[in-house]
C-alpha cells in the first residue's frame, strides 16, 4: 500500500490544470512507462498500448489527468491578481486560502478575504471567482514582470497520510483514477491478454473533456472503462447519493452505460472478493463516459468510480483500498476477455 500512496502522492504534487496537463503528464508518463511505452498526443493527454495487438477486442481505459485550478486573467493598479475559474473550483473554499501561482516563477499567494468586522454583516456572501482577488506581496511592476495572463494557479495543498489507509490532497479527482489505471496496467504486464488496450490519460475533462473525444476517436476502441472519483459518505448528504470510504469502487449503473458491462464486473468483483457499491444515476454521468460512449459508431463503456469525500477543494479525501480494488477489478475483468 505504501507504493500505491508513493505513486498518487507524485501524481498529485504535479500540476496540470486543463490546457496545460504537461507537468501532470509527464509525471503519469514516465509511471506508465515502466511497464509498456507511453507518449503524449496532440492534445496533451498520455497514450499508451499493450496486449495483443490487433485482437477483436480493443479495450480502453480512460482516467483524466487534469485537475480543477483558476487562470490569472489580469493585474489591478495595485498588484493583486485577478483571476476566473479554470475547472470547477468551489469558491467557498476560496476567501483566506493559499495558492500556488505558477508564472516566470513559482509563486506563493494569498486569497484575499474580507474581515467580519468591515463585511457590514454580509460575512456569508460568497464573491463569484472573478471578483476575487489575490495577494501575492507584488507590487504593480513586480506583478506585471513575473506573471501573464493565462497563467495557471492552484490551491496550495500538501498531501498527506490520514489514519489507516486514508489520505488527504488537493487533485484526487482524477489522479487516483490515473494511478489506478497505471496499478492495473502493472498487475496485467505479465499476463498473456487476448484483447488489444490501450491507455488514454485524457486531458481537459474539467472543462468539456476535449481530451477523452478526440483520444477515443483516434484509438477507435470496442469497449472502455472509465475510472473518476464519486462521492464517498459524509455528514449533510444523503447516504444513498454516495459510496462508502473503505467500501471498494463504485459500478456505475446510467442510461450512457453499457449495462452486461456492469453485470459483468458484479460478477468478478464476487468471484474475487472484491467489496464494490452501486453509483446509479438516471441521466448523464457528468464524466468521459459520455462521450466515449458516442464515438465513432459506438463504444460499449462502463464507469467505475472511487469514491472520494470533499470534491473540488484542497483536501479531498480517499481510501487506498479503493484504489487498488478498483484496480484489481479492472484487472481481473480484462483477463476473463476472451
């Protein structure tokens, strides 16, 4: 386990907000590439192919390798950057936090928030993310040489063990999904598959999933599983919108999903041993499922999810278990393809 929590740790400290993966990427790259060849396509998203070649069977296993962050949009007269969403950023979290500012240089910042004391008891109205500012200690002319427009930030967050198996950090969603694709790709290295995969860390899925259209286009599979985080039980939600931390990966039941798919992974996680839940949603799934499942002249998907607590902030939470079950499941269904 400390392997697995090592592996998401180096993901998660690589950041890649959408449209500017590359750091991220590199990092999944050279993971993956410890066990078949891995390189970066045009959009920026990682691909990688082993099994056989060539085979009926072409499967794709996607997990995107972005995360949610803010893009500086402009500097005031005073030298507070001013900045908007890159990615769905919860703006509650904002006001008071550290950030991370990557310009000519690394930079460090802060949030600027406004006291009780002056808010003339409008303490609980939250500013929409471009009326926000942040104070990086920079003066006008300081600012404006060291930080453009179009520079990303990112919540500083450190990650870090919790009790048991549980860890904590900003960028869970997807790393994990990342560093169980890449798990799974390890336990089948020695395996003698009878279908082609291919992996596709996709690019740009906070903001539309460019990366996952045009990746799955170009790979043309027959069958995808996809792997996202989905709400894990905490206090204030209802428990039957959410999975359990501990409770091992969510199998995605929804209309854009392949159905035997699900049925299937049921019965291996059965046969194996392997604790899983039920994510049921009665419309779109909100993640590349979507869209994989549209390519070309179809592709039969299916989406596991790991379940993941605090969703879009600097410290979300999740389980290691959950990540190597869902890895082991992945593995264990793509070795029963005939």
């Amino acid at each position: 386990m400390d392997e697995l929590k090592e592996l998401i740790f180096r993901l998660c400290e690589a950041p890649g907000t959408p449209g500017d993966e590359i750091t991220a990427a590199k990092v999944a790259a050279k993971e993956l590439s410890k066990y078949t060849r891995a390189h970066m396509d045009r959009m920026g998203s990682v691909v990688a192919r082993f099994g056989k070649q060539g085979a009926k069977k072409h499967f794709l296993l996607d997990a995107h390798i972005d995360q949610i962050g803010l893009i500086v949009t402009n500097i005031d007269e005073y030298g507070f950057i001013r900045a908007d969403r890159c990615g769905g950023v919860d703006r509650r979290v904002l006001p008071g936090s550290p950030v991370t500012i990557y310009g000519r240089e690394v930079l460090s910042g802060i949030v600027c928030s406004t006291p009780p004391h002056l808010s003339d008891g409008k303490e609980d109205k939250i500013l929409t993310v471009d009326k926000m500012a942040i104070d990086a200690g920079l003066s006008k002319e300081e600012a404006d040489r060291l930080i453009r427009p179009g520079d990303r930030i990112l919540l500083h967050s450190e990650p870090k063990s919790l009790l048991g198996t549980r860890i904590t950090a900003a960028g869970l969603d997807d790393r994990v999904g990342v560093a169980a694709i890449i798990r799974c790709v390890q336990l089948l290295q020695d395996e003698d598959l009878k279908c082609e995969i291919t992996v596709l860390l996709s690019s740009r899925e906070e903001v539309g999933g460019q990366g996952a259209v045009t990746g799955a286009f170009a790979i043309n599979p027959t069958h995808a599983l996809i792997v996202d985080v989905s709400f894990a039980q905490q206090p204030g939600i209802p428990p039957e919108k959410c999975g359990k931390l501990g409770g091992g990966p969510m199998i995605g039941i929804a209309p854009p999903l392949n159905r035997s798919m699900a049925e299937h992974l049921m019965e291996t996680a059965k046969k194996c041993n392997i604790p899983y839940t039920l994510d049921v949603m009665g419309g779109s799934t909100g993640t590349n499922s979507d869209e994989i499942a549209m390519t070309r002249k179809g592709v039969q998907s299916q989406l596991i999810s790991i379940p993941l607590r605090y969703m879009h902030t600097p410290v979300e939470v999740i389980d290691l278990e959950d990540v190597e079950h869902t890895a082991r499941l992945m593995a264990e269904y793509i070795k029963e393809v005939e």
